[in-house]
C-alpha cells in the first residue's frame, strides 16, 4: 500500500514536472524565469496546500512558534485571504482544481457578511467573493457582498468622518491607516446598486484619514483615536510599529495602495497627490534595502539586524504597478515594483515547493512588538505577492 505521504509526494513531484515544462515553454518565449519560478511554486503550494487543510474547516493564516501551520477561523480578519489566494492563482493558469478548492474554502465564510464587529469585512469578504464574482455565475456571492458592505458602513460615525476600525483598548474612535484597504468594497456596492451611499461613505473617510493620519513627511501614523463629540483627533500613535512617532513598514504600504485605489475609483487628484507623496517617503525607505524588501518598522533600532516584513513589500509591489498607470514618469515605480517581486521570488523569499506549511512566502512580521507572527510566513503576504505578479504579467503582456 503507498503511505498517505508518498502519495502526496508523488503528487508533487508530478505536478512540478508539469508545471517545470510549461516554465521551459514560457522561457523560450521571453518570461522571465524568476517569473515563471514564482508562479509554478506559488501553483504548487497552493494547490497541495488547499487539500491538506480542506477537511478542516478552517483557513490558514501562518504559523505557529514551534513551526506548525497556524489555522484560521472564519471570522479572524484574515480569512479572505486563503480563497483569493486561490482566486488568483486560477485566473493565471486556468486550473479549474483550484476554481473548485476557491469555492469551497469561500463557503466558510458564509454569515460574515452579518459581522458588523469588524472593520475588515473588505479583506474578508472582498478579497475572497469578491476574486471570485467573476469567474462564477455570481448571483449569491453579489448578494453576500453587498449586505457585507451595510455591515461594514454600520461602524461609520458621521461626526468623525470615519469608520470605527477596533472595539478593544482604551481608544475612544480608533481609525487605522489599514482600514483604507476596506473602502474597495464600498465603491463596489456604489457602483453595483447605483447608490451612492457606500462611495460617499468611503470618501469621507478617505478624506478625514488623509487630513489626520500623515505627518510633515507623508509618513503615516497606525491608530489616529477621536473624539466623538467633537469629531476631533485626541490621540496620534501605534501598535503594531516600534513608537508613536516611527514609520511602520505595513502601514506606509497599506497608505500606499489605500488612496492609489481611491484615485481608481474616484478620479479625484487629492488621492493621486497623497499616493505620490507617499510612495516619496517609502520608496527611499524601501532602497536602503540591498534586496527592496523594507524592515519590519523604518526605524526600528538595531537596522539591519531586525526581522523584515515581505508582507509590506508585497503591499507595495502591488500598489506601485497601480500608481504607475496614473502619473508620468512611471518608469521608477515599475523599476522598484519588479525589483522587490524579483527578491521576492528568490530562493531567500520563496518557498521551496512541499515546505514552509505550503505558505509561498517567507520572512513576513505580523506584529513585532506583541512577538506575535515575527519571521514566519503570513497569508496575506502570499495574497498580495499574488496580485502584484498578476499585475505586473498582464503590463508586460505575458
């Protein structure tokens, strides 16, 4: 009888020989192998990945201290990622396996589109239903997220201006640059209904996060708490950065593809200025990397010995291969977009195929000062490395 294991091996080193000849055939037609090696190792783990953890009701997330993989509940913040993940792997390759383990892992999150506790409705319902709205006939999963996005206007306070990110601490109004990520969601609804509500909404918060959250610089504060009363900011700080007054990688590069993606949906020039002026403070940041990958916070003491976040650097790839599209002079954004997806899919980022819990990054830092997910693999870093690959295949016409 052959062992669960060898069978899964098998299946692998099946798998890779396939993909190894479409990459062969790719090469020969001018991709890049870095390119090709990413996407064949990213089919690989996710395809092997999503079958060992179907069965257990829960999405994966990351690791854990002592190496195993860390599962998800539907309800954690991250559970969108694992199925758009899926998503996009078969919009680049057409692997309808994979379609099928998208919709299966989405089913999980069947009844958060009612969870009206949480900001994050965008990365848990948008990045999965959303990512797969297209490619089904998408009748239920149009209807799911367009009740996820009244949940997600539920937490919005008119007197701030925003929408309440966290209910834990002793923050009065907390508002986090991530919740920027959540507005996509919201002008799609606008959009799909052709009510208006959803993308005012987003604006609104838009505007009050870019007159609140950035300093002289266009760095970006994590957690900006108001007063409710008066709709005034009471508090400016972090944490999950090094200190109040430090730049925290993910947080720039969540700023970054925050009001790059507002300028798409809107058009209004305030989000492209804020974006470029963004992307000026990151990118001299991101440079004085050898490899483009930033560390965990820009300032955290102890540069270059402290753990580097390729999470960020995904976030950023991906924006900069958006903003790129809106301004001149494009060629530094997509020369640092394809240098950090080179590093990215080299042997000291990518996994190799079979390890790393089937995650296709390595290196990522969820929140260093709490010790939590520091050094290890986040799905959400797979995610975005994902778009940013697809995005920049279709501008090189791949």
């Amino acid at each position: 009888m052959v062992r669960k294991n060898d069978a899964k091996m098998n299946r692998i080193k099946l798998l890779v020989l396939l993909v190894g000849i479409a990459v062969l055939t790719a090469c020969q037609n001018g991709v890049p192998e870095w390119y090709e090696n990413g996407l064949r190792t990213a089919h690989v783990q996710l395809l092997e990945g999503a079958k060992e953890y179907e069965q257990s009701g829960l999405l994966p997330r990351s690791t854990t201290p002592t190496g195993k993989v860390h599962l998800g509940k539907p309800a954690n913040w991250t559970s969108g990622f694992y199925p758009g993940n899926l998503w996009l792997m078969y919009k680049m390759t057409g692997d309808e396996e994979l379609k099928q383990l998208a919709s299966s892992y989405n089913s999980l999150l069947k009844g958060q589109e009612y969870n009206t506790g949480t900001h994050d409705l965008g990365f848990m319902l948008y990045c999965s239903f959303g990512n797969g709205l297209d490619e089904t006939s998408g009748k239920d999963y149009r209807e799911l997220l367009l009740k996820g996005a009244q949940s997600l206007i539920s937490r919005y306070n008119p007197k701030v201006g925003a929408i309440r990110s966290w209910d834990f601490g002793e923050w009065e109004f907390p508002v986090i640059i991530d919740n920027m990520m959540n507005l996509e969601m919201l002008f799609w609804a606008s959009k799909e209904t052709g009510n208006s509500l959803y993308s005012n909404i987003a604006v609104r918060h838009a505007n009050t996060t870019l007159k609140n959250h950035f300093r002289d610089n266009f760095s970006t504060y994590h957690v900006v708490s108001y007063d409710t009363i008066s709709g005034a900011p009471v508090s400016k700080g972090t944490y999950q950065g090094f200190s109040n007054s430090s730049s925290w990688a993910r947080g720039q590069a969540w700023a970054l593809y925050g009001y790059t993606m507002c300028y798409r949906e809107t058009g209004n020039k305030a989000f492209l200025k804020r974006a470029k002026e963004v992307a000026g403070f990151v990118l001299p940041q991101i440079s004085r990397c050898d490899d483009c990958i930033p560390y965990w916070d820009f300032d955290a003491p102890g540069i270059p010995d402290v753990p580097r976040d390729a999470s960020a650097a995904a976030i950023i790839a991906s924006a900069l291969l958006e903003l790129q599209n809106y301004v001149d002079n494009s060629e530094n954004y997509m020369n640092i977009a394809e240098k950090i997806l080179i590093s990215l899919s080299s042997p000291k980022y990518l996994a190799e195929e079979g390890s790393n819990n089937y995650f296709i990054l390595k290196h990522s830092t969820g929140s260093y000062p709490h010790n939590s997910e520091v050094d290890v693999p986040l799905v959400y870093a797979d995610y975005y490395y994902l778009e940013a690959m697809r995005r920049y295949g279709e501008l090189r016409k791949f």
